[in-house]
C-alpha cells in the first residue's frame, strides 16, 4: 500500500489516474483541486505534489510533457476503473450475442470492483463530480445485472434485492421498474401496482413531476395482466457448475438392427422441428418389450446435431403403480438446464410455464419414456419452435394433439433374425439357421424378448441354438404368455430367469419385493442377508444379464415388467430350502423376512441418523427392536447425506410396510426420519406415509403404534402450518400413549401441544403442556426432550410478558444442548434465546443468536427453520428501527419457505414486511402486503386477523 500524501496530493493522483494516460495541464489540475478559487500558490503546489508522487511511483510513471502530466505505463490491472470498463464491456458483447449467464458473471465481477465510496475522503471539485458519475454507472451496472436477473427468472430472489436498493434510492425510476415487474413475475400483483402508487405520490412530493412514460406503460401493462410480462423475454439458465446444455440420453445399443423405415419417418419428423418450423411431437406406442424406448434412443442420438442446445430424458415410469409425477420431472428438467433450485416454482403450472420459457429459442430434444398417457406429459413438452419431443407409451395418444403418433409392431422375421445374430454370433447361427427362426418366432419377434434369449445363449458357449429353441418349444412357459399386451415378454423372462444360478435367481425374486423407484446396494444386501461384497457380485451378475438395470453407481432399479415378474417369482419360488413342499404360510414367511430384513436396515440406519443429530435424545431406545444392523456414520454430514439420498426409496418402503407385523417398525422408522418433514424436500411424501401408517393403525388397533403414528402426523401438521388438525392428532397421541403406557410418543405429544397452544395463543394452557413435558423428559432422562421443552416453555414465557424468565429458560435448554454436542437442536436454543433478547430489547444479542442458528440451520438442509430464523432476524431489525434490512430479510424468507411452513407463517412475514415497507415510505405495498396477510388470517380463523385490520385502518402507526 502506497503512502499517497496529504488529501490535496491524493486528489492530484487521483486526477492523473482517472484520465488514463491522457496528459492533464497544469490549468486542468488547479481547477480539479480547487475549482474557481484556488490559492496563490495553486501552480507551486501542483508542482510539489507531483515532485512527491514521483518518488513514490515507479521510475517513468509520472511522466511530464506540454506544461502538464501523465500517468503512463500501468499494468493492465492497476486501476480497477479500467478492469471495471473491460468488464462492461464484455458483458455487453455477451448479452448481444444472447448469452446472458456469461453477460451476468462479467457485470458481477465488475461489481465486485467497487470497495466503499469511490475517492473517499479525496478533495476537490473533480473528485466530486467523479464520484457522482462513477456511481451512477455502478447503479447503471447494477440495474443492468438485476434486468439479466429477471430475464433468467430468478424474480423472486431480486425481489429482496430490489426492495433494498429501492429504499436507499427512492427517486431511481428503473430500480422501481424492476421491483414492479419482480413482484409481478412472483404473483405479487397487488404489490406491484403498489410500487407503483408508492413511486408517483413520492416523485410528486419531491420533485413535482409524474412517473417516467415507461412506468406507467409497465402499471398499464400489470393492469391489464399482459402476457408478455408472465415469462422472460429471453430466458436464460443460471449459471451452474454443471454444463447447461444436457445430454441426458442413455447410451444406444451397439447392435441396434432394423426398424429403418421408422428411423427415417422419426428423423424427418425431428428435422422438421429442428429447422423452426413446427415443434415437432413424434408418439411411439406398442407392447412392452417390443422396442420402443432402444428405437426413440437410437434416432434421438441420429438427431444429436440438429439439437445443439441439449437433449432431456426422463423414464417417466408409466407401467408402474407410482407413474412419475409431472411436476418432479419438470424441477429435475429445469435444474438439468442450469435452473438454480431457489428460482423453481412450487405449482405445477408455474413450473411447465417456466420450462417453456427457459426453452424459447433453444433447440433442444426432449425424449419422454415410458409415459402412462397424454395428460402426464403434456406439461413437459417444450412448446416452441426449433425443439422437438419424442415419447414412447404402451398406449396410444390419440389425444396428443398435434402429435405424430407411430405404431410400433414386432420386428419382420429377417430383422428379428438379424438381431439375434448380432448378439449370439455370426458363426454359430449360421450353421443352424432354422433353429435360430424357431427361437425368434417363439419369442414373437418381440426384441426384448430375442435379446434376453440371445444374451442368454451367448453367455452358455457349450449350448446350441438347437438347444435354446428346444427350451422354447415347450407351450407350457411359453404360449400363453406370448399371446398380447404386457404379458407378452413373461416367457422371455421366465427363460432369462431360468438360467440363473441359484444365489442370482434368489436376488433376483427377493430384490422385486421392496416398493421405490431403486435400491442402493447395503439395502440390496439386507434383502439378501449377504455380505455387500457378494450382493454386488450378485447384482452386477443381473445387469449382466438385463434383468436389473444399474441407476447409477451403487444404486440398482428393476424394468416395470421385470419387477412385477420377479415378485410373481418370488410369490410362487421363494420356499425354505430345506422343505419340499410347504404350505402356505411358509412361502410367505420367505418373503416376510426379507421385507423384515430391509425394514430392519433400514431403521437402524435411521435411528443412527437420528442419534448422530440429535445427541442424548433417547427416542432411539424405545424404538422397536430390530435383528439386522443397519449403517454407521462418523459424521453429521454423512449421515444427512444418506437420509436424503434414500428418502424416496425409504417413503416408499414405509407405506408398503404398513400393515401386520411390520407396521411398528414401519412407524418407528418414519418417527426417525422426521427430518424429511422439516427440510421441505420430501414433505409432501412424508405426509402421505404418515397418513398411510395412521390408517393402518387404526385398523390395527393397536394403541401402541397409533400413538407414534399420530405423532409423526402431528408434526407434519405443526411444520404445515394446520394448528388444529397438529392439536387434534397431539391429544389423541397423548390419550393413547398413556393407555399403552408408552412413555416416547407421551413426552413428545405433549411438548408438541404446548408449541401448538403458542401458535393459538393459548399461553396458559401451552405452559401447562410444557410443564408436563418437562417432567416426563426427566422421568425418561430424556436430557435433549427436556432441552426441546424448555426452549418451547420459553417461547410461552416471552409470549406471556415475561422476558426474563423467556431468557433464563432457553439459556438453560442451550446449556444442555451444548452439554451434549447438540449443534442442530442447539440452533433451536438459540432461536428461542433469540427471540427472548428481542422482546427484552437487547437486540444486537438477539441478531448474534439468531445468526449462529441461521447458519446451523442452512448447514443442516432444514429449510423451514432456515426460512422462520431470518423472520426472527427481520423482527429483531424491525425493533431496531432498521426498515431496509428488515425488508430485505423478510424478503428472503418467502423464498426460502415457499412451499413449506403454510399460509399462517406466510400471513406473519408479510405482516412484518408490510411494517418495513411501510417505514421506507412506501405505504402502497405495505397495504398490499397486509391486504394479503389478511386474506390469509381471516382465511384460517386466526386471531392475528385483528391486528392486521389495526395495520390497515388510515390512522395506524406503525
């Protein structure tokens, strides 16, 4: 760092600089020092400043010529004005040339230049009037990067953004354009027209003019709801560390054969759409097993050119009992395009809307597999010229409209014959050319089936093909099957199946039985009761032989139809070795234990995920008892990362679970991975297996498992926001749980109604509940249930006026978490410590707390704490008379809690964010912000109704 001198020299510095080698004369430099009144000896100091720089620069830096200097001679990244310039510049030139990811890095990392007040604390009239200008081009640079922002749909970050820069400049027009068409683009209508009434009586009060002709086009424009302002104009992907353009199509076959008048009739149909013409939608239907997905891949990867923006694909898993659902698969499509998560929409519709816009003038080839009908996939067709769809079904989209519908039949005997060959070998099929068209004619010409009886012949060098069509000469496994409709492979299955060892054909019946879209290999081996090292042998063996497919590495998944063959395998093989022929319920006992296996892994992987996160809860020992180890982990992070990894896999395996013996620890499991309910991730499909598991066990009558169950259910509610169906499950759980004297569910129900009484505002009967939590935590030296009861107690305290009792409660409940290493629980503790040093007004005290929550809470995935502790930072801001930090906070956590937490937690932060909005002086979105806060109370009945009525009267302060 240089010593520059006294401010006057800095000022004559920062003059030479700021003209970037041009020569500035002596005249020049007075008057930039001093302006119109300089001193005697303007010339003489100039003279001594410059005489001082030299010595300080490098030789031949300052250079003097004409009766003036120069700066000459700089590197090319000495003064950041000019790396700020390049940088602009270059992002100008990207965003012509429409790449508006690259465009938006170049202005943020020119942005990033900016360090504090340009020429802080430099004298002198043209030091002013530079930093005027230079910050004007910063905001220029700014709303340029937020315009980008928008035009990649990332509205509901700028909002926050936007709401901040429009409190510290309120007479900035466009920032105000931004904000109103933000707003709008994230359903918030009401409070861009807000923005807008907000900005006229401001510019009317200041400066006696109306808003710019193109903000009262915009305000027209939101009136009207143009449909121009619903998407991007020029969308874009965010910039992700993954390449934006996806080539997400499998692998073809090496031996793809025949079907070449298909191929030329698919790719003049893509062609057609590649070239802008139309968007092309080509339909594949026909049997399982009869080829349609090799052929769509085969011709996708022939039109790999013609679509240089990428190609998608998605199994979209119609055959099964669990089709996929339209609104995952456009999340997975949208993040596959550089779509950041936080930008993703909740509703279906938003989401298929954004997808169409992120498409528009791309070329990209989006391949649909496997679609259970036209309704599943009319929301994942991209809707615009130059991209294309291709979709196989086993059904017929007569009402696709618009569609290019192709019905695919069996191979012709010579392309059948063909395939064989190709995979069997040219040498042995020729010698035994009519055995090898009575294999491919008893296998139909289905392809499916040729090629598993191929493989299956190709792996067995001491078989003939003579012998392969003897095996399939006989009706009995083979005639009724092959006769029509999905049925029609199960012979070529049953072959394929045949030829496995014994340990592979076990696997193979015992991996069907498990509901989920796949399986990861120490799950596989607790179905098989196998060391991992033989299960992966084994499985790999399956692949071998395209009866299992690998997902991904570690990870297995079966066909449709070959699961549903395994489990038929499963329901009529799966005996004990050691009997011949028994009855019954030993069959089912074979299956049962496999199931009770994996069920049995499974909990315990979870109770060790639960333990690792919730150090000294002793829930894990009054689970269910358990024969099968599960997985161990040595950290936080590694044990999260399984959770969410197995989660849909888990979900799914618990409903399947509910029922007969398995249905305890199908409830335990669930109770233990309660995480997925609060991260916001699966909390839809945790609510569905919660529901599932408290039906079964009202069935079941068994007091036991219904009171765990409605445990979970009860906070599946409280994380919804549904107080009142929470409480309504949290009474009974207690009722039933005292009955069978389980002790778990009694503790937890009760800390549960006491949260549930605060959010009602019950304060006396939430102490009560609290109170007796407490208790029966110390009765089962349960130390981290009882922390969970003091921290809420706490809450009920705060809530009832009494701030120091507020405080010394959660420092005790922090004190224990702490005590046990506690760090995700222990954020809870701090947030109540939070809120108790807001209401005693010790606010700097609160923020800290509340950081180091927000920071667990981010770390750990729990979006709904992550969302309800920057509410609590707002708040605590708001009582520090701190509006724009409070705005901007508020501001985030409606994008974080979008989708999790329900409409009540929703109604409270724009409750608090009308207040900020209304103490930045722009009271006409602070009223729309409360207009719709109300809707939302008087909606559910909740007493905050009235004081939002309060907020809205003309004579409220705020």
């Amino acid at each position: 760092m240089l010593n520059t001198g006294s401010p006057q020299q800095r000022a004559l510095l920062a003059a030479l600089l700021l003209r970037e080698g041009r020569t500035a004369t002596a005249a020049e430099l007075i008057s930039a020092l001093w302006g119109e009144e300089p001193p005697e000896q303007a010339l003489a100091a100039v003279r001594t400043y410059a005489s001082r720089l030299r010595k300080i620069l490098d030789p031949g830096i300052l250079v003097s010529e004409s009766g003036g200097y120069a700066i000459r001679g700089l590197g090319e990244d000495a003064l950041d004005l000019v790396a700020a310039q390049e940088l602009a510049t270059q992002a100008e030139k990207a965003r012509s040339a429409g790449d508006l990811c690259h465009a938006r890095d170049e202005l943020t990392r020119a942005l990033g230049l900016w360090d504090g007040e340009v020429l802080a604390g430099v004298p002198g009239p043209y030091a002013e009037a530079q930093r005027v200008r230079l910050e004007e081009w910063r905001l220029q640079l700014l709303e340029s990067r937020l315009d980008m922002d928008l035009e990649q749909g990332c509205h509901a970050e700028a909002v926050s953004e936007l709401t901040a820069l429009t409190a510290e400049h309120p007479l900035r027009e466009r920032l105000r354009e931004l904000l109103m068409l933000a707003l709008y683009r994230s359903g918030r209508q009401a409070e861009a027209l807000a923005v807008y009434a907000d900005t006229r009586r401001l510019l009317a009060d200041e400066l006696g003019v109306d808003p710019r002709p193109g903000l009262r086009e915009l305000q027209q424009r939101i009136l009207q709801a143009d449909p121009g302002l619903a998407e991007p104009s020029s969308p874009q992907p965010e910039p992700v560390a993954a390449p934006v353009r996806p080539a997400q199509l499998p692998a073809t076959v090496p031996d793809f054969t025949g079907r070449a008048a298909f191929v030329t009739e698919l790719s003049e149909v893509l062609a057609s759409g590649s070239e802008g013409r139309v968007m092309a939608v080509s339909a594949l239907a026909g049997i399982g097993g009869v080829g349609k997905t090799t052929l769509a891949v085969h011709v996708a990867h022939q039109a790999r050119p013609a679509f240089p923006d990428g190609q998608l694909y998605v199994d979209l898993q119609g055959a099964g009992a669990r089709a996929a659902d339209p609104e995952t698969v456009l999340g997975a499509f949208l993040r596959a395009l550089g779509t950041a998560d936080s930008a993703i929409p909740d509703s279906l519709e938003e989401r298929a809307a954004l997808y169409r816009s992120v498409l528009d003038g791309r070329r990209v080839l989006v391949l649909l597999d496997n679609a259970r009908d036209a309704a599943q996939i009319r929301p994942l067709l991209p809707g615009t010229e130059g991209c294309a769809a291709l979709v196989t079904s086993r059904v017929r989209m007569v009402d696709l409209a618009g569609a290019h519908l192709v019905d695919l039949d069996v191979m012709s005997p010579d392309e059948a014959l063909q395939l064989f060959t190709k995979i069997v070998g040219e040498e042995r099929v020729a010698s035994e050319r009519k055995a090898a068209l009575d294999v491919v004619a008893a296998c139909g010409f289905l392809p499916l089936a040729i090629r598993i009886a191929a493989s299956r012949l190709a792996a067995r060098r001491t078989w003939t093909v003579s012998v392969l069509a003897a095996k399939l000469a006989d009706e009995r496994r083979r005639l009724d099957e092959l006769q029509a409709g999905d049925l029609a492979v199960k012979a070529t299955f049953e072959l394929g199946y045949g030829q496995l060892e014994p340990a592979q054909a076990r696997a193979f019946r015992l991996l069907g039985l498990a509901d989920g879209p796949d399986i990861s290999l120490a799950a596989a081996a607790a179905v098989l009761d196998l060391p991992a090292e033989d299960t992966e042998d084994l499985l790999e063996a399956l692949v071998d032989t395209s009866l299992l497919e690998s997902a991904a590495p570690g990870r297995y998944r079966f066909h449709d139809l070959v699961r549903l063959y395994a489990r038929a395998c499963a329901e009529r093989d799966e005996w004990p070795p050691s009997v011949g022929a028994p009855p019954a319920p030993f069959g089912q006992w074979g299956r049962e234990a496999a199931l009770s296996r994996l069920l049995d892994f499974y909990l315990a992987t979870a109770a060790a995920v639960y333990a690792i996160e919730r150090p000294g809860d002793r829930l894990v020992e009054h689970l269910e008892e358990i024969r099968h180890p599960g997985l161990t982990f040595e950290d936080r992070h590694t044990a999260q990362d399984w959770l969410y990894a197995e989660a849909n896999a888990l979900l799914a395996f618990v409903q399947q679970c509910a029922k007969g013996a398995l249905l305890r620890r199908a409830v335990d499991l669930l109770w233990v991975a309660k995480d997925l309910a609060e991260s916001g991730a699966n909390s839809k499909q945790y609510e569905v297996a919660a529901v599932a598991l408290r039906d079964a066990a009202d069935a079941a009558d068994d007091p036991r498992s219904r009171a765990r169950a409605l445990t979970t259910l009860t906070n599946v509610h409280l994380v919804a926001g549904r107080f009142e169906q929470a409480d309504a499950e949290a009474r009974l759980a207690m009722e039933l749980a005292r009955a069978a004297d389980d002790l778990a569910p009694s503790c937890w129900a009760a800390n549960d109604r006491g949260i549930i009484a605060l959010y009602q505002g019950r304060h006396p009967e939430g102490e009560a509940y609290l109170k007796e939590a407490i208790e029966s935590f110390r009765r089962d030296r349960n130390l981290a249930g009882e922390a969970s009861a003091l921290c809420n107690l706490s809450r009920i305290h705060l809530a009832m006026g009494r701030s120091t009792s507020a405080v010394e409660l959660a420092h005790q409940g922090i004190v224990i978490y702490d005590r046990l290493g506690h760090s995700l629980r222990g954020a809870n503790g701090r947030y109540a410590l939070g809120l108790a040093l807001t209401g005693q007004g010790r606010l700097d005290a609160a923020v800290d707390r509340l950081t180091e929550a927000l920071e667990v809470f981010r770390d750990s995935r729990q979006r709904l704490w992550e969302g309800m502790t920057l509410f609590r930072l707002a708040e605590a801001h708001l009582a520090g008379h701190r509006p724009a930090q409070t705005a901007a906070l508020t501001e985030q956590a409606l994008a974080v809690l979008r989708g999790i937490g329900g409409e009540w937690r929703r109604g409270n932060v724009l409750t608090v964010l009308g207040r900020a909005l209304s103490g930045l002086g722009q009271p006409g979105r602070a009223q729309a912000c409360w207009q719709e806060a109300l809707g939302i109370f008087e909606q559910l009945g909740s007493p905050e109704a009235a004081d939002v009525r309060l907020l809205l009267t003309p004579s409220a302060t705020v």
